[in-house]
C-alpha cells in the first residue's frame, strides 16, 4: 500500500517518486494546481495528495480540488484500488487501461462520500489506473498482481 505521508505536507508528488514501490510513475494530466501532499485533517493522516484549492477547471465555482491522476504500474496488476475523500464536486470517475492504453472499464464513485473504489480482474491487465473528477484527493493506493503459473517456482509432493 503507498499511502503518500512518506514525505511532508506541502511537499510536491514527483512522476518517480513511488518507483521502488513498483509504480512507474504518477502524473497530474491536467497541469491543474499544484500536485502535492497536503494534510486533510478529516482523513487519513496525514497527507492526501492531489491539485490543492488552486486545481481548479472554472465549472463550479472556483472550488479547486479537480485533476485528473494517473498510475502507471512497473507490472501489469490485477486489481487496483484507491481511497476518494471528500467528493463534493465529483463525482470521480476511475478508469483503468491496458498496456497499449486501450480502455478496459471505468467506474463512477459516488458523489459525496470519502470511499475506497478499484478494480478486480481475472488476469493481469491494467497498466495503467486513472482517476479524473472534481473536488477530490485521493490515499491508500493499493494493488496487486498474481504470478503467472509458469512462474512459480516448486514442487507439489502427492
């Protein structure tokens, strides 16, 4: 799980700041706000990352928060999931992708609610995990790849 209070508050995310956590890179697509960790005192403690009050698209009142974050994972996973606080503008919508970056599903996270969403799939197939909505941060990145049968190693006594 990287759950981003690895550094403090206020500081900015870098696209390879969770490589030795086999995530390729984390990007802000939007160029909204400023990409950091900021402490959410009614959340898990104690950093979020997203745009801050300055991540804003102008559609709803200057509320700030919006962004559009992508993952991109060093294996290809088989499930993926996030925490979602405070989705006042939202809803969010995650989506995840293939290596090709060919759409695979999307989901809608309720408006509203802080929430933990994601994605669990029969094989490994997501490469990359997106997450676009408006008010928003996000925590608790979790996820998982299973080991192909060829690949394990061993012996089975009957």
């Amino acid at each position: 799980m990287i759950n981003f209070d690895d550094q403090p508050s206020g500081t900015l995310v870098g696209v390879s700041d969770y490589l030795a956590q086999d995530v390729t890179s984390i990007r802000e697509l939007e160029g909204l706000g400023t990409f950091a960790r900021y402490g959410i005192s009614r959340q898990s403690q104690p950093n979020y990352i997203g745009t801050g009050r300055n991540g804003e698209r102008g559609t709803d009142g200057n509320l700030g928060w919006d962004s559009t974050i992508e993952f991109q994972f060093t294996n290809l996973v088989n499930q993926v999931g996030i925490g979602i606080a405070d989705s006042q503008g939202g809803p969010e919508i995650l989506s995840i992708y293939d290596t090709n970056y060919n759409f695979l599903e999307s989901f809608t996270a309720p408006k509203g609610a802080s929430t933990y969403a994601g994605f669990s799939r029969a094989s490994n197939d997501i490469k990359y995990f997106e997450i676009k909505g408006d008010l928003f941060a996000v925590d608790d990145l979790q996820f998982q790849f299973v080991p192909e049968p060829s690949t394990i190693l061993g012996t089975i006594t009957l």
